[in-house]
C-alpha cells in the first residue's frame, strides 16, 4: 500500500470515529433528556437505537 494511500485510510477511520463519537453523545444527550422528562417510550426508543448503532 501507498504512503498515500495508508493516509487516507487512516483520515477515513479518524473520520468515521469522529462520526461514532458524535452520535454516541447526541444520543446520550437525547437519554438524558427524556429521563428528564420521564418519557419512557422514548427512552425505550433511544434505547434500541443505540444497540442498533452498537453505541451501547
């Protein structure tokens, strides 16, 4: 493999770690949120999102 191609899969996985992040605390603040609020159907909802997306 290239030098340069070696570093632009190393920019893709950053990228796509960055988006995991990203989504792993949107959807934390979405939990917390609905906890707040004592919405148990969307937690529950959130809840098999984040299995769904391995986020848990």
């Amino acid at each position: 493999m290239s030098m340069m191609n070696k570093n632009r899969q190393e920019i893709v996985t950053q990228a796509a770690s960055a988006h995991q992040e990203s989504l792993r605390k949107s959807l934390q603040h979405r939990l917390e949120v609905a906890r707040a609020q004592g919405n148990e159907s969307l937690i529950r909802q959130l809840e098999k999102e984040a299995a769904y997306l391995h986020l848990q």
